[in-house]
C-alpha cells in the first residue's frame, strides 16, 4: 500500500483527483454496506420482538433466539451477507447467554456463508466471535489464537476497516476471560480503542466494549484502581448510551465485582447482586446464565452466610450441566464442597468432590483446575483430621500453581493449607517456609508478615533447645483468624 500511495503521488495532479474520487467512492459504498446490514438487523430484531415477545407477555430470549434464528432463512432467503450477519447476531446472543452449545453451530454456519462473500469485514464479523467461542469451549488455544491472527491480518488496511478492525481486537482481549492473561489484554484493549477512536461516532458502542475488556485486563494484572476507575467510567457510558439494562450492563457490574472480591468483599456482594437482578430480568429467573448466580453464592460463602448460598450453588450446577457449561460447573461443583467443609457436612463435601472424577479426561481439567482440586482436597483431608494426606494435596496444589505463568488468590490459600498442614505434623521450619512463600506471592497480605515476625522470633528465643512448639502455637493463633478472598471463586462475563 504505501509504495503504490508513493507511485500515485508522482503523477500528474488530475490522477490525484480521480484517486481521490476512487478512494472515497469506496468508503462510502463499504459504509453504505455495513449500515444497511446494520439497519436491517434493528428491523428484524424489532420483528423478533413483535412476534415472540407481544406486549404484556413474558419470554425468554432463549426462545428468541432460536425463532430468529429460524426466521433468518425465510427472510433474508436471496441476500446472503445479511444471513450472514444475522446469523452472527444470533451466535453472539448465544454466547452472551453462554449457550455455549447454541451458539458454535449458528456460528460456524455464519463463517461459512460469510467465506462466500467477498466482504473482508463480513467475513472478520463471523470469524473473530467464532475464533472466542472456540476457546471458551475447551478448544486448543493455540487453534483459537491462529484463527484470530489469521482473521486480523486478512482486514485490508483503510477506514473502512476500523469498525470491525477494533471489535476484532476486543474479542482477542476476551480471551483473558480463559487465560487469565492480564497483559494481552490490557495490551489489546488499547489497541482497540486507538482504532475506534478513529471511526468516530459510529464507534461509540464498540469503544464502550473495549473498555470494558481495557478494565479486566487491569484487574487480571492486579491493578485494581486502574480496574476500579476504569469499570466506573464505562458504567457511566452505558448509562449515557441507555444501555444500563443490557446484558452488557449485567457483565460489566459483574466484572466491577471482581476487582472488590479481592479486597473489599462487602463492596463485591452489591454489584454481584445487581448483576445477577439485571440478568434475571432480561433472561427470566430460571433461566439466567449461571456465571451470575455463582458469583453472588460465593460471595454468600466467604461471608459465612450458608444457607443463602447453598441454592444458588445448586442452581449454577444445574443450569450450567443444561447448558453443557462444563467449566462452571466444574468450577462450582469444587467450591460447593468447601461450602460443607466450612459446615462440617464432610460425607456431602467428599460427594461432591467425587463428582469431579467425570471432568478430569476432559479439555476443561486443566492445570488450573487440577491445582483447584487439589486445594479443595486438601481443605477436606485437614478437616477429617489426616494432615499428612492434607499436606502432601496442598504441595501439589502449590506446585501446580507454581507452574502457570498468571497468579490467582487461591495460590494464597493453597499456601496457607500448607502451613496449616505442615503445622499439624509438627513441621513447624516447613511453615515458616510457606508462609515466606505467601509473602513473596501476596506482599501485602494483612497478618502475614506479623505470623513470619512471631514464628522467627520463637526459633530464635530456643534455637539453644530446638524447641518450636511455641512458634507452632503463635502460627496457629495467626491462622486461626485468618480468611482470605478467593477471586479464582468468581469468573468474569464477556460484555
């Protein structure tokens, strides 16, 4: 492109106007496309709504779906680029839901038409949505990442581009929604938003989407009041927009949450709780993606409040196993155990638990689950009294989370399982060196470094005697008060 820029603007001035002419000839018809598919998927969506869901009735926007979905063929029978389109819509829709299920075959069905166009937008629209699916199914993420790099270099260079340019972008930061890659997400969120800075108006909506990605990326990396300032400011943006009742809206508020369930739990539960009443109202109560009430029931868990969580952990698992939603339920099915460690139902604790042995041959057990399973197992052998098994499933969970290259808060607690552990089998110098281990991983953490102070001064005081046993019982008083927030218990929502 710049070599033939260089070559025109060394003829003749009237070649100049004529390119001129050309150039913007071509943007305007590239616009006048992607308006008229964008116009009439207002129209049918507006026809959707009419049909479905007349006034003064109640409906669920699964069942939207699928009639607009059947409706795509009859309607837009002779002008494939709108099914296309629509049928984008459609799957996007699904994996807000997480219909995880729903959305990959109207997705891929989409791709496929879109592949027969000669629209490079059209195409990048179907492909970059199927490329996030993908991941967020279980697939390799070296394919998913392929198919997004692929789809990204195939958009040609020129404005008319930026639009789908910029949501490509977005949707390659949603992928730290499942790596929990807190770099490459920040780092695509701004580059998504320097391109939509340069559409314009026409942008607005997508820029919102982008900062959203921009915010989770901070919080992945631990920057919570980056985090924290930058969900406040594209909340505000949506209201602006009258977006506040959205499903958009509803993921925002839950990611917000995330960024207090790591300090501020009581600031967490609000949010959670917004979210998932937001949710509900657009979704119906029994059929709200189950993302939304697993959040609200472990923030119930880490403020002891059982009996309020114990049905929504019942009914995360239940709508996630519906849905074929294998990583939530997974997920949930692991911290509903801990619900009857902390309530001393240990047979029903172990029950759960047991559950997992059908997702362990499966894409999802990977090695962050395994290190999750391995620390909910730890919690349950040192509550049945057997510290040796305990301490030996906490090192592996530790081990396990050594290895990955993003840090969650459960390292913390896998670490303080193991301190416990150690301490119990009168390994008080292992402790010790857990617990320095923890401050490496969570510097701050409040009442570690005084457990470190106390526990060296002991050894110090009878290292003539070797005796530990009063630095094991200054460790166990710490320990003793000790709760820490878990933020690899809730999982973020793609806006």
């Amino acid at each position: 492109m710049a070599g033939g820029a260089a070559d025109v603007a060394e003829r003749p001035l009237s070649s100049g106007r004529h390119l001129g002419l050309f150039v913007g000839r071509r943007l305007e018809v590239a616009a006048q496309a992607q308006l008229a598919r964008a116009t009439a998927a207002n129209e049918f969506l507006g026809f959707l709504l009419s049909v479905a869901a007349p006034p003064g009735r109640k409906f669920a926007v699964g069942d939207l779906l699928e009639q607009g979905e059947r409706a795509i063929d009859k309607q837009f029978s002779g002008n494939d680029p709108l099914r296309a389109e629509m049928l984008t819509t459609i799957g996007e829709r699904y994996m807000d839901a997480e219909s995880w299920e729903k959305a990959k075959p109207v997705l891929e069905r989409a791709a496929t038409i879109a592949g027969q166009s000669k629209d490079p937008a059209l195409q990048a629209r179907a492909l970059c949505s199927l490329a996030l699916l993908r991941l967020s199914t279980g697939e390799p993420r070296e394919a998913a990442t392929a198919l997004m790099e692929r789809t990204l270099a195939s958009l040609p260079e020129g404005p008319e581009y930026d639009l789908q340019r910029g949501g490509c972008l977005t949707r390659y930061g949603e992928f730290g929604f499942i790596t929990n890659d807190g770099e490459s997400t920040i780092r695509r969120g701004e580059a998504a938003i320097a391109v939509l800075d340069r559409v314009g108006a026409s942008g607005r909506s997508a820029r919102i989407d982008a900062q959203a990605t921009l915010a989770y990326g901070y919080y992945l990396a631990g920057q919570n009041r980056k985090a924290d300032e930058t969900y406040a400011v594209v909340m505000k943006a949506l209201e602006d927009a009258g977006r506040d009742r959205t499903a958009a809206a509803a993921d925002v508020l839950n990611n917000w949450a995330l960024v207090h369930f790591r300090g501020d739990i009581a600031k967490a539960e609000p949010l959670y709780r917004r979210a998932l009443e937001l949710r509900r109202s657009i979704e119906g109560t029994d059929s709200a993606s189950p993302t939304f009430a697993f959040n609200v029931a472990g923030v119930l868990l880490e403020l002891g409040r059982y009996a309020e969580a114990a049905p929504l952990f019942e009914q995360t698992i239940r709508t996630a196993h519906e849905r074929k939603d294998t990583r939530i339920e997974a997920d949930a099915t692991m911290q509903f155990s801990e619900l009857f460690v902390e309530t001393g139902d240990l047979d029903r604790a172990a029950a759960e638990l047991q559950k997992m042995q059908r997702f362990s041959n499966g894409p999802i057990f990977d090695l962050l689950r395994q290190a999750q399973l391995a620390y909910y197992e730890g919690r349950l052998s040192f509550a049945r009294g057997d510290g040796t098994r305990a301490r030996d499933q906490f090192a592996e969970s530790v081990a396990d989370f050594e290895k990955m290259k993003f840090k969650i808060s459960l390292n913390v607690s896998a670490l303080i399982g193991l301190a416990r552990a150690e301490l119990a089998s009168g390994n008080a110098a292992k402790a010790l060196e857990a617990f320095q281990s923890l401050l490496s991983a969570d510097p701050s953490h409040p009442r570690a470094n005084l457990y470190v102070g106390r526990v060296r001064h002991d050894q110090m005081m009878n290292s003539r005697t070797g005796n530990l046993s009063s630095a094991a019982r200054a460790a166990r008083t710490c320990l003793s008060s000790l709760r820490v927030s878990d933020s690899a218990r809730a999982r973020p929502t793609r806006s």
